[in-house]
C-alpha cells in the first residue's frame, strides 16, 4: 500500500512503518507522512492503525497541521487490509 512513497522507518517485528515526508508539487507549502502500526495478526480494523500527519510551512518553520484526517485514515486502513488480503490469497 505505501510502495510508491520513500520509508523512513520499519520495524517487522514490532509491526510500524512510517515514510518519509510526502510533497505533492499541486500543494504548496504542505507536506505529510503516514505512520501505520499493525497491533494484531489478525486481518482486522482494529488491529491497524493508519495515522496521516502534516505539516505547513510559514513564515520559514513548519507547523503541525491541526486538521484531523479521520477519513483518509480509515481508507488507508481499508486499503492496508484490502492489500494484505490479496496478498494472502
């Protein structure tokens, strides 16, 4: 599922990943990056976690954004679990 993006930090045996900061050229002075921790081995929702955080840049410095990305969370947990499943079969 975060093939296409660069990865900071993976760790197989305690189930994180987390990729680098994330640019898109059509959004400037934002950036983001997606930390995922899988708590189960079970293939369920509750057993990942999708957390998407960004950042915007002003006045030189770069601020944690406050919008909550609830949805995109939830859909990139959906896809996480969609692609293990695949994988699976």
């Amino acid at each position: 599922t975060l093939n296409k993006y660069s990865i900071k930090n993976m760790d197989f045996d305690g189930g994180y990943i987390e990729t680098d900061w994330i640019y898109d050229e059509k959004v400037e002075n934002q950036r983001c990056l997606i930390k995922v921790l899988i708590t189960s081995p079970e293939l369920i929702s509750t057993g990942v976690q999708s957390n998407i955080v960004c950042e915007n840049f002003k006045n030189d410095k770069w601020y944690v954004n406050q919008d909550k990305l609830i949805e995109e969370e939830k859909l990139l947990t959906l896809q996480i679990l969609q692609n293990a499943v695949s994988a699976g079969e």
